[in-house]
C-alpha cells in the first residue's frame, strides 16, 4: 500500500482556520481513531527549539498544537505534551521559560491537558530517551518546517531528536559530527520511538540558515500530515526544490524500510504538490551536500572546503548561550567578545542553533567561496 499524506492549504494562525485545515487533514486519512486508540495515553511531541514567541517561526505554533489536542480530546485521550528544549544540558532549568514564552503552556491550561517535563529517561538502543514514553501509548509528533545548518531539513525525522534527555544531545553532536552519522542516531529514535501520527506546521516554515533565529520565514501556507515520517519529509524536500534522498536522516529511513521516498509509493490527498510548490528554498550556506558534486570530490576536498562559525559582536548580548552548547568547550568570552578556537570545533553549528539573537553567522573556507559552496 502506499503511504498515505494530506496536504492542506492553511494561510493563517487564526484558531478556527487551523482547526479546520487540520481537522480536513485527519478526516482525508481516515480520522485520529485511525491513528490512536480512543482513551489511549498520548504523548504530543511539538518542536520547542528555544524560548521565543510563536511570531519568530522557531518552534511549533500554539494552534497547531490546539488543533491536535482537540481532536484527541474528542475521542477521550489522556494527553501530555511535552519536549526536551536544545538547551543542551540546562533542559530542566530552562523548560519552563520555553513552555511559556512558545504559547504553549497556555494552550495547555485551556485545554486542561498535563505540560510535563522530561526529566526521567530510559535507556532505548543506546540512547537516553524521556521515560514518558512508557507511560503513553502513541506519540503525536508536530513538527516545524525549517532548514537546518547540519541536517539540511528539520521536520518529521529530526523533531524526535528532541525526546532525548539530559547532555546527550551534547554527546551526540560531539561524537557523530558527520552528517551521515548524526542521520543514524536520529533515525536509530525514530525507529524506537515510532509515532502514530505526524503532523507538520508549515503554515510559517524558515529557510536559509536554520533553525533558530538566523533563518530567514518564509509563508508556505500548508499543514500535512501522516503516519511515514520518511514519505513526510520527501514531500517537504520537494516543496524545498531538492531531492528528497538529498537529506540524509529519509534515505537512512528508507534503506531500513522505515517509510518511503519515491513519489510512485506515496498518495498525496488533498491539494497537488505542483500547486504549492513555489521558487526553491535558501538553502544553508553549509548545504554542499545539495549541490551536484560527485561524493569522491567532496570527499577529496572535506579538509579544504570548510563551514565555520563565527560571531557577529555588535548582535552578540554575551549571554554565553553559545559556550553552554558547545560539544568540544572551544568557545570563549575573552575580553567582553565571544572567541572560536577552530582547532577543536567541529562544525556542528549547536552554536548557532541556540543563539537569541541571531548573532552566529557562517564563515566559509576561500576553496568554498571560490567554489560556490
């Protein structure tokens, strides 16, 4: 059978146009029963990168999430939401801030569902993931559409990341800071955590040097969903102006048969992808993968074309979120300024990822600038 996605057109946040964008895309699939067991335990996973108002296109909108609980509420499911922040290592500290400022703490106190914290956690394959996952029995994974400076496409796969608990995150990035490494780890999560259903909010979606806030918004208008995290992320590949195989956590979830690819085994209900599909995406200035270079040439050329971060002072508040996340400790403030030691760095961008303010840029190799890339 072919997996089946809805795409709908969604142009606003206002509630009731959420909820009945949202609402026709779970009727074309077949309804929630068809997903959750009605009075199951549900988790619902939204994507709350960093303690920023919905307006900054960040993280997973407020409504969005409204929408799902409603639906599950209508079949009797005992809710929690929940998410580990990327503040890597200071999620418990810093959660509540996040849950918040999102909205979503809100959206939960109206809707009188439990917010949770995932500060217990169970060793699954290797990976500390959040022991919530044994107290419910389906996961609603809501991602957000963005790019993002190391894995291309933040959306369905890559939203799981966040079920991991405490400093792993920060093991991770240090450990398996190749792109075709950190994609084995993330589909490793969703291969064990397996979600029921995935909903996508890319009403609002972010190009450019994603995900946090030095990606650029960019309205697409669009909710999707289904139950194929792979056939998800294909579909917002193609929306992107790239392959779907060009991003490296789908094609390691299709080569373990963990979703599909391939425009041929995927049914889209709903509006046709040609008709939303509109110039191709910004890419991030790190995206070499996307470009048409055979793989011996880039891996020829890995040492000499290279991505670095580097700070941008007169944007710089000195919060030190940047030295907090950083896998390798190779960022420093040194006389009031951030300082990069690039001897140790590894080009994760996790820097980047949670800056407030926009304030790490990327600095490119002269081969790479010379080369385009």
């Amino acid at each position: 059978m072919k997996a089946k996605i809805s795409l709908i057109k969604c142009d606003n946040y206002q509630p009731q146009r959420v909820q009945e964008a949202f609402s026709r895309a779970i009727g074309l699939l077949g309804g929630m029963s068809n997903f959750i067991r009605p009075g199951s335990r549900v988790l619902v996973k939204p994507n709350l990168l960093l303690a920023k108002e919905p307006e900054f296109g960040i993280t997973t909108h407020p409504e969005v999430v409204r929408a799902v609980i409603k639906l599950l509420k209508e079949i009797n499911c005992k809710i929690t939401v929940g998410d580990s922040p990327s503040v890597f290592g200071r999620e418990i500290e810093n959660v509540g801030e996040v849950y918040a400022r999102t909205g979503i703490k809100k959206v939960c106190d109206d809707e009188g569902v439990r917010l949770a914290e995932f500060n217990k956690r169970r060793i699954r394959r290797g990976i500390p993931l959040t022991a919530m996952l044994d107290e419910c029995e389906h996961i609603v994974n809501i991602a957000k559409f963005k790019t993002h400076n190391m894995t291309l496409l933040t959306a369905a796969i890559k939203n799981l990341f966040g079920l991991v608990v405490g400093t792993y995150k920060t093991e991770v990035h240090k450990n398996y800071f190749k792109p075709e490494d950190f994609a084995k780890i993330l589909v490793d999560i969703y291969q064990e955590a397996h979600p029921a259903l995935t909903i996508v909010d890319a009403v609002v979606a972010m190009e450019g040097d994603g995900p946090g806030t030095t990606g650029k918004l960019r309205k697409t208008n669009l909710l999707l969903a289904g139950a194929d995290c792979a056939a998800l992320d294909s579909i917002l590949a193609q929306i992107m102006g790239i392959r779907p195989l060009d991003i490296l956590t789908t094609k390691e979830a299709v080569s373990r048969g963990l979703g599909v690819a391939d425009n041929s085994a995927i049914e889209i209900l709903g509006e046709k992808i040609e008709d939303v599909t509109g110039e191709p995406f910004l890419l991030p200035a790190t995206s070499i993968k996307t470009r048409f270079i055979p793989k011996p040439v880039i891996n020829l050329l890995f040492k000499l074309i290279k991505h670095r971060p580097y700070c941008l002072h007169n944007k710089c508040i000195r919060c030190r979120a940047c030295i907090k996340a950083c896998p390798k400790k190779c960022i420093s403030l040194r006389n009031n300024r951030i300082v990069f030691y690039y001897r140790d760095c590894i080009a994760c961008f996790c820097c980047q990822e949670v800056c407030p303010q926009a304030a790490i840029r990327v600095k490119k190799s002269l081969l790479a600038k010379l080369a385009g890339l």
